[in-house]
C-alpha cells in the first residue's frame, strides 16, 4: 500500500493550530471530515475513538512523529490525515521529546490486513532519519503530499 492509497491530501494541515494531543486529534479529524471522508456527523465521534485509543497507550513513537491511529465502523477504507506543528506537541512520546509530526489513520473496523498495510508503510518510512527529516521540513501541503508521492515511487527512500 502506498501513501497516495489513503493520505488524503486535502487534509493536511501544515501548521497546526493545536497546542496539546487531544487538540491535535481533534483538528485533523476535522480536517478530514471537512474533506468529505469520514461520512456524515461522524466528526465528533471519530474524534472521541482516537482520544480515547491515546489515552490507553501514546502513539508517540519518538524522534518527533506521532500516529494516532484507531479502527471505526464509520469509515470504510483507510484514510489518513497529516499535521505539522512548528512549536511540538507533548504526545507523551516514547523518547520524552515533542512531536512535530503527527499522522493521524482511521481504519476500517472489518478489514485489518488493510489497517496493518497502511501502518507498516508509514512505519517503514518513518524509521528513515531522512524521511522524518524531510517531513518535518515541509511547510506546505504541496511539499508533504509530493514527499510522500515521492516515497511512494522509490520505496527505499
């Protein structure tokens, strides 16, 4: 599964206005549900799901990226929003340091193995000090979404 399968570009957002986690997760899943994907008066809902799966363990994984993730009965295919924060955000990150990343997923809740394509790619990608770099450097919708195109083409990136 590449990015361009379920990053909805219209959704990102580079630079969040958010200043804490929930904040975070609440203005991506609105940029996404402004966007048209996650379905009718389902926002609020999606919003709260996401919430409560931080509060059982951070997705915070370190090295300034966070993946706040949750499966939902309200999407049907994976979808994926994308915000940068300039200041960082306390995510509650792995390594203690704050997130200026953070990749927001929405899974399907019948189909898992779509669900695990989409995290191992993005996990893939985050793993390369280049790629979180070159991440954290895009400053508009335009340079994240032709990054990621851009991964999608050479895998090794």
């Amino acid at each position: 599964m590449k990015f361009a399968d379920f990053v909805c570009f219209e959704a990102v957002i580079p630079e969040l206005k958010a200043v804490d986690s929930d904040g975070v997760v609440a203005e991506l899943v609105a940029s996404l549900d402004k966007a048209g994907r996650l379905g009718k008066d389902n926002c609020q809902e999606i919003g709260k799901a996401v919430i409560k799966r931080e509060k059982e363990a951070s997705t915070g994984m370190g090295k300034g990226v966070a993946v706040p993730h949750v499966k939902h009965e309200a999407v049907e295919d994976v979808v994926a929003a994308i915000g940068q924060s300039s200041a960082g955000i306390d995510f509650c990150a792995l390594d203690k340091q704050l997130v200026y990343s953070v990749i927001l997923i929405i899974s399907p809740v019948d189909n898992p193995d779509k669900h695990l394509q989409a995290m191992e790619n993005v996990f893939r990608h985050l793993r390369q000090e280049k790629f979180r770099k070159l991440l954290r450097q895009s400053r508009t919708a335009e340079q994240v979404e032709s990054l990621l195109r851009e991964a999608d083409e050479n895998p090794s990136f």
